[in-house]
C-alpha cells in the first residue's frame, strides 16, 4: 500500500490513491526550471477549460467535428453538465472510477474533463475492446460507474454482466430517455470543481503489458499538466490560433494529449473526427485549416501519394509516435507535405511523449534526444548506464513515472529510480537516440500495442488449435503485424479456409486489430529438451533470417 496523506486528498473514496506503489518503488520524479511550480492543490479540468474561459477564450473555438463547433464556454457549460450528472444522478462519491468509452468526438472529450472536475477518476478504454477485455478493467478498476457511447453498447453489456461488482451505466450519443444527454437537459451549466489534491489520481490508463494481463497506470492531476508544458511547449511551439488533428483513440494516452490536452492548454482548437481514412484525414486538414497532424507512421505511408490532390499548406507541424518510424516514410512524407516530421516515443507508463525532434534537430533515422524536461539513457542487463554506440535498455526519468495499480511488475518498469520502457536503443556521441528493437513480446502494429501472449491464449481457446506461439513480423506498411504459427489437433487439416475461420475467432473474442493478420501452419513448434518455447527462433524466421 502506498504512504498517502489522507489529509491532503481530495478524495473520499482512496481506493486509486490506497493502491499506487509504496513512494520507495516510484521512480525519481525531476522538476526542472522548464516547468512552472506546480501548486499542492490543482485540478487540471480547471487548468485546461475554466482557466482558458476566465482568460476571455470563451467564444474561441475548442472543438471542430462532423456535427459542428463547441466554443471553450459551449464545452465549459456542457462538462458542467456532466459533472453533476455524475455526482447528483449518479451519487458517485470523489475518488470512484468512471470508464469512460467512445469514439473521438466532443462527447466522448467532454465526458473525461467532466470526470476530473467532479474529482472522478478516468478509466478511458478503446473503442474496439471487447467484452472480456472490459469485464477485466472494470474489475481492476473496481470501476464505480460507466459512461459509453451508444454505438458501443452491446460489448459493454456483455462486459458489464461479467464483471465481480456491476457498475452504473449511461450511454452517450444516444436518444433514450435514460440517455446522459437527457440528464444532462436538466442540470445548470456551471459547476464549482473538486479542489483536487496535485497527487490525487486522475486517470488510470490500461496497457496490455508483455501479457494477457492488462496494467493500470495511474497519473495525477499533476501529470496530466505536466505533459502539458513539455512537448507541446518545447517541441511543438503551440499558439493559441493552432488547430490539432489525428487518429489516436483518446483512450490511448497518444491521442488524449495530442488531440485534447495539449491544444487546451495554449487556447487553441481541435478537430476530432469518429472515423478517418487517409484521404478523408487529409480533405479534414484542408477544411479545418489544421496546423498539427498527430498519427501514426502507418498513417503517414498511406496519405503521401493522396497529399498532391489537398491542399496542406495550413500544416505546420506532423508529429508520428506509436511505432518506429522508418526513413522510407519520413522521406515520403517529408516529399508529398515539405513538412520535416517529428518522430516521438512515448509510453502508457510516462504519460506522453519524452524523446523527439523537431525542426533543425531533426536527425533523419534517429527518434531524437529526450525534450526539456526529461532525462535518458541507456542501460545494460545489470542496470548500469552503457556510453555511445552500445545497445540496451532505454531508461527515462521526468516529471511523470510509471505507477502500476496494485501490481507486483512495478519492480520491473522501475529500476533504480529509472523508468525502464522495454525498448532496445542506442545513443549516439551527439546525444541522439536511434531505436533498435522491443525488448519484450509486444508487437507494435500501425501504433497500437499488441501483447502476444493474449493473442496466443485467444487462440487456444479454439477447440482445433493444439498449441501456438505469436510473434512480431515486419510489414510495409504497419511496420509490424501479428505473426501466428499454430499447430492443429490431430485429424484437422491446415487451409486457407482454416487461417481465416481462425483470424475470426480472435476478431469475436478480443480487439479486432489484434488479430494475426499472418499464420502459418506447423506440426510443431521449436522447443528446448525441457520443453520451453524457443520463441526467438520464430522471431528470426519472421524477419526472414
């Protein structure tokens, strides 16, 4: 249990603030003078909207969409709402946790600030999980409430029947009766906020880890403005009259601080689409007169030959995080937009983005140097800090750090006061890091992060599959796609007919872009005497070695 001063917190319920790690495994947490003195009580719903209101952006816009603008007073007004459906409607008590699940839209952005200004924890979840995936998170979570959008309703129900304690549901973007927007006609538009504690837990963000085990990393309010005043302010240079668009979930801590936290915190706006093609992703940049394109590198592979017929010369900045950026695609990119792209590492675990480029420092092949802020390096296997050109585990230390709820990997992530991010780097005699490999068996597909041991026990639940093993394989276009190789059961015969009937399964059973999009047929799988998987021989035989 961590050694938390109930004086202090904000919270009634402490379950969040009972469960991070004792102070003694958290990593060192550095305040440098880039960063403003962050006060001992501080709500960032108040930082990122009240605070822009107040300051006369009111009828600036905030949000751009399919259905139309919302002002910074228009979403001030609406989060209010929110904010004491939860609390009033719902009798939620500060400290419990809401999942929050949509699509990238106003609704689905004003339901999260909502969440912190009524001093709720965010439990934010993709789009495309399904049942069993969120039966798990709301049972971690011990989630109290729900807020879904109605499109998604079928998989929260049946993950909600699962799940140890039901919690309270209400669906968005929906005309029932019962709707949060019904609710929501009946409350005030104004709503004094939570006075938060800096360290009450804001956000608890679920990765899936090296296993079928989903982590939660739990941030602060402080975290969530920290990030704030570090890429955005030392990279991006953001003005107020810039305006952000991009593909990430803002489930997904990428999408959350590039297309919502970042543009509030200088007064600028934001585009948030539910659905983007490439073609549709740059038509978009061209009508919203966007400055800042945030998204993956898969991403920015299929829109260079579709940039010649757009007009992109509002585009200022387009940053790719998610997964590793290749030359080709940097070239491409830089060819078809004139623009020098901003590669980015990021993790669930920082918060955001802590290694990048932008601009003259750009090193074309090489991710960047850690930004204001931030400190990196690289360690060996025993934890000592290796010089230039040696390869090994990239460490990280910053205003934000991994804490784990109630989870013993903690002592994994965090060694010696260094955030350890599972990525293979090295650095250069000029300080610039150059991305190597994942040290684990996460498959990092078209910027979503895919642990292969759940993919693996997906398959085996099918009644063919005697025993498979998935690694990650190297593609074009997704830079990595899931690889299965699968041995059947006696009496089953491999076919196309099979492969298929099998990456269907997975898409029915857990998230859809998890399935393999690759599989392989074998009558057994490497093993040593003992038994192990030699799992490193399928990794070479996947990358054609």
């Amino acid at each position: 249990m961590a050694e938390f001063n109930m004086t202090t917190t904000a919270y009634q319920d402490t379950y969040a603030n009972d469960n991070l790690p004792p102070r003694t495994l958290w990593p060192e947490l550095i305040f440098d003078e880039t960063l403003p003195a962050y006060p001992a009580r501080i709500n960032c719903a108040v930082e990122l909207l009240d605070t822009m209101v107040a300051a006369g952006r009111g009828d600036a816009p905030a949000i751009h969409g399919a259905h139309g603008s919302w002002s910074y007073a228009m979403l001030q007004a609406q989060v209010s709402r929110i904010a004491h459906v939860l609390r009033e409607d719902l009798g939620l008590r500060t400290g419990n946790r809401v999942l929050v699940r949509g699509a990238n839209n106003a609704m689905m952005a004003a339901s999260i600030l909502a969440i912190w200004k009524a001093g709720l924890i965010a439990v934010p979840t993709m789009p495309l999980l399904r049942a069993k995936e969120l039966h798990t998170i709301l049972d971690l979570a011990e989630v109290n409430a729900v807020l879904c959008a109605g499109a998604l309703k079928q998989e929260m129900v049946l993950g909600i029947a699962q799940a140890a304690r039901p919690p309270a549901v209400l669906y968005f973007d929906d005309d029932g009766p019962a709707s949060l927007e019904a609710l929501m006609a009946t409350r005030p538009g104004n709503y004094t906020a939570v006075d938060t504690a800096a360290e009450d837990v804001c956000i608890i963000g679920f990765t899936s880890g090296t296993t079928g085990r989903p982590k939660g990393t739990m941030h602060f309010h402080r975290d969530v403005m920290a990030i704030c005043d570090c890429f955005p302010r030392s990279t991006l240079k953001v003005q107020a009259d810039d305006v952000f668009i991009g593909t990430p979930p803002l489930a997904f801590t990428f999408g959350l601080g590039g297309l919502l936290l970042f543009p509030m915190r200088f007064g600028a706006a934001t585009v948030l689409m539910e659905k983007l093609s490439p073609d549709l992703l740059l038509k978009a940049i061209t009508d919203y007169r966007v400055t800042i394109c945030v998204t993956a590198p898969t991403f920015y592979r299929q829109m260079a030959p579709l940039a010649v017929n757009h007009d992109l010369g509002s585009l200022r900045k387009s940053v790719s995080a998610g997964e590793a950026l290749s030359l080709e695609t940097r070239q491409r990119s830089q060819e078809a937009t004139g623009l020098a792209m901003i590669d980015g590492i990021g993790a669930t675990e920082m918060l955001h983005i802590f290694i990048s480029a932008a601009d003259d420092q750009i090193r074309p092949g090489a991710t960047g140097k850690p930004i204001p802020g931030y400190t990196a390096c690289v360690l060996d296997a025993a934890g000592r800090q290796v010089g230039p050109g040696v390869p090994g585990r990239l460490a990280v230390k910053g205003p934000t750090g991994c804490r784990y709820l109630a989870d013993p990997r903690q002592r994994e992530y965090v060694v010696n006061g260094w955030n350890v991010t599972g990525d293979t780097y090295e650095m250069d005699h000029d300080g610039y890091f150059w991305y190597r490999a994942r040290t684990d068996d996460m498959i990092i597909s078209a910027g979503y992060n895919i642990a292969g041991p759940e993919v693996e026990e997906g398959l085996m639940q099918h009644p063919d599959v005697a025993e498979c093993a998935v690694v990650a394989c190297p593609d074009e276009e997704r830079g990595q796609v899931v690889m299965a190789y699968v041995v059947l059961k006696q009496g089953i015969a491999p076919s196309a007919e099979m492969a298929k009937t099998l990456q269907d399964f997975i898409k029915q059973n857990i998230a859809p872009y998890k399935y393999p999009r690759k599989i392989e047929f074998r009558t057994r799988l490497p093993r040593t005497e003992t038994g192990k998987l030699q799992r490193f021989k399928l990794r070479l035989e996947a990358q054609g070695q």
